[in-house]
C-alpha cells in the first residue's frame, strides 16, 4: 500500500430492505515508515450489531460521483 493512500473506514448496518449498508465512521492513514500499521482517525463510533460486536472494514476511497446515480431534480424555471 502507498504510505499517501488513505483508506475509509466503514461499519455496517442492516437496512430494512435486509441488505447491508456500510457506513463511512473515519479513515485509515497507513505508517509514514514501511511497517506494518497505521492510523484510525473515527469521525463517528461504530455501532455494535445485535450480538454487541462492533466491526468496521477499510475500503479504497471512492471518487466523487462514483456511487448510485440520483433522480435529477425537476427544473422550476424561477424567473426571479
């Protein structure tokens, strides 16, 4: 891994449709040296699940735009 590449941290939650949702909590900065390791820095505490676990994942870093395309917004066309 690239000492610069940062990865997220994400934790998942069951939605109610009964797909797993992950849900960015922080980000993972490796080691400026070539040990093995990093750094966790949490914007937000994980949840445990049902059984009081708390579980997170890393994840390469998604770009702007790469998720699920949204419904576009209708264009009201305000004259003022």
């Amino acid at each position: 891994m690239n000492m610069n590449q940062r990865l997220e941290v994400k934790s998942p939650r069951p939605g109610k449709d009964g797909k797993t949702y992950w849900i960015k909590v922080g980000t993972f900065w490796p080691s400026k040296n070539d040990s093995i390791g990093g750094q966790i820095v949490f914007d937000a505490m994980p949840l445990p699940d049902k059984e009081g676990r708390v579980a997170v994942s890393l994840f390469e870093p998604r770009e702007f735009g790469d998720g699920p395309k949204k419904p576009s917004m209708p264009n009201d066309d305000i004259p003022f």
